[in-house]
C-alpha cells in the first residue's frame, strides 16, 4: 500500500510539475502575444501619427500652392494694367504735345499781331513777350525726355508760363 501510496504521489507530482510546465508555457506564450499586441498598437499609432502629419503637410502644401497661383495671377493682372498704363500714358502725352503746338501757334499768332503796332509800348511788350516765348520753346524742346516723375511738374510749369506770357499779351494788346 505504501507502494500505491507513494507511487500516487509522484503521479500527482509529476502531473502538477507538468502542469506547472504547461502553465508555464502558457504564461510566456501569453506575455509574449501582450508584448507583441503592444508593438503592433504602438507602430499602428506611429503609423496614423505619421499618416495625420503628411496630410496636414499636404493641406499646407496645397493652400501654400493656391496662394502662389493667385499671387502669380495677381502678377500677370498688374503686368497687364502696367501695359495699358503705359498705352494711356503715351496717348497723354501725345494728346498733351498735341494741345501745346496749337497753344504755342496761338502765342506767335498773337505775338505777331502785338509786332504790327508801331507804339514803342507795343515793341517794348513784343521784345520781352518774344525773350520769354523763346525760353518757352527751350522747355518745350525738353518735352520728350521728360521722364515719368517728373511729368506733373513739367507740365504744371509749362501751364503756368504759357498762362503768364498769355496774361501779358493780352494786357499789352489793350
């Protein structure tokens, strides 16, 4: 009977120890699967990090490439305007050169009107009109290379000659 007895024991010894053995396995097949659960959870992470983050760069990328088509655009529109600006700008001078001639014909007419009167005031008026008239057409001869900032200036002072030898004219003409 010891025999039977002792001999259960090792059977129920030998069947915990293979058990324990199996449970062992069975614990590190386990922690084995959560470790592996864990690195593919954390690479599935980095995965939709980086995913997320290349979109976001590519809306950027995007609305960074819509504002240099517009701006583009914008350029072309200005490049357009300048053209026609310019076109505008030289009919204006040319209408401008145009009204100056007739202006400046009108000034000799009148001045040789003033020169067939045989008064010393009038031949007097007609010396100092004619220096002046002279100095006029010197400025005028400059009409040409008058660069764009300096065309208001040029043209408000032509004006205001061309209004003051008008005004003496006129008063030596009475």
């Amino acid at each position: 009977m010891r025999t039977i007895f002792t001999g259960s024991i090792c059977l129920v010894l030998c069947v915990a120890s293979c058990r324990n053995d199996e449970a062992a396995a069975t614990d590190q097949a386990s922690a084995d699967l959560r470790n592996a659960q864990a690195a593919v959870s954390d690479k599935h992470r980095d995965l939709v990090t980086n995913e997320d983050a290349i979109e976001h760069k590519k809306r950027e990328l995007i609305t960074k490439q819509q504002e240099l088509a517009d701006t583009e655009k914008s350029l072309e529109e200005n490049r357009q305007q300048l053209g026609s600006a310019r076109g505008t700008l030289a009919d204006a001078r040319t209408a401008y050169g145009v009204a100056v001639t007739e202006r400046f014909a009108k000034l000799d007419a009148s001045l040789a009107g003033l020169a067939t009167r045989t008064d010393a005031k009038s031949k007097d008026a007609v010396t100092g009109l004619r220096a002046r008239r002279d100095q006029l057409a010197a400025e005028l001869a400059k009409i040409s290379g008058t660069t764009a900032p300096s065309w208001a200036g040029y043209t408000q002072d032509v004006d205001i000659t061309f209004d003051a030898i008008e005004h003496d004219l006129s008063a030596a003409q009475h």
